[in-house]
C-alpha cells in the first residue's frame, strides 16, 4: 500500500503520516489478510490501527535498544582499554584500531 492509496483512504496522513514500521505492517497486512484490511478501510479504522503498529514498535525497539546498552555496558571501554575515559576517547581508539581497514575518503 503507497501513501497516495492511504491518503484515498484518510486525508490525514499528510499531515500525521504513518511512520515506517506501520507501512511494513500495511505491507504485511495486504499481502496476508486481505479480507481483514477491506474490513479496517470500511471501518475508517486502518490509518489509526497502522499508526499504533508504528508507536508500539519504535517503543518496543527503544526498549530493547536500552535494554542491550544495560547488558552490554562498557564493552566499548573493555575492548578499546579506555574504560572511564568517555566516549571520544573510545572513537579515537577505534580509529587507530582500525586505520588502513576501513579507508577514509579524503
């Protein structure tokens, strides 16, 4: 499903449009449940529904985005040996770690 077929749909989506992972449920929906979609277009309800996938979604990854940091605290430090030094001093470490690797364009 585009955007010029939601905006058929609902006129909001200009100005309120549905973010990324609701574009993919509307993908996954139209190829999957045909039946269900014709219904939530009935309904004028598929634009709003498409628009709380996305929110539960982006809330869900920055969940687990927080959740990997706090598992995985300082392993930047550990590997880089610069633990308590902040986080420049871990890209600069990076950096030389990896020159000639991965070349810097000029």
């Amino acid at each position: 499903m585009t955007y010029v077929e939601l905006e058929r749909i609902d006129s909001s989506v200009e100005d309120n449009p549905v973010g990324t992972y609701g574009m993919k449920w509307l993908s996954f929906m139209e190829r999957n449940h045909a039946k269900l979609m014709r219904k939530l277009i009935a309904n004028r309800t598929l634009v709003a529904v498409a628009r709380s996938v996305d929110d539960r979604a982006w809330n869900y990854r920055f969940l687990l985005d927080n959740q990997y940091e706090g598992a995985n605290e300082g392993i930047l430090y550990r590997w880089c040996g610069n633990e308590g030094e902040g986080v420049s001093s871990v890209f600069n470490a990076i950096e030389k770690k990896t020159a000639g690797i991965f070349p810097v364009p000029s």
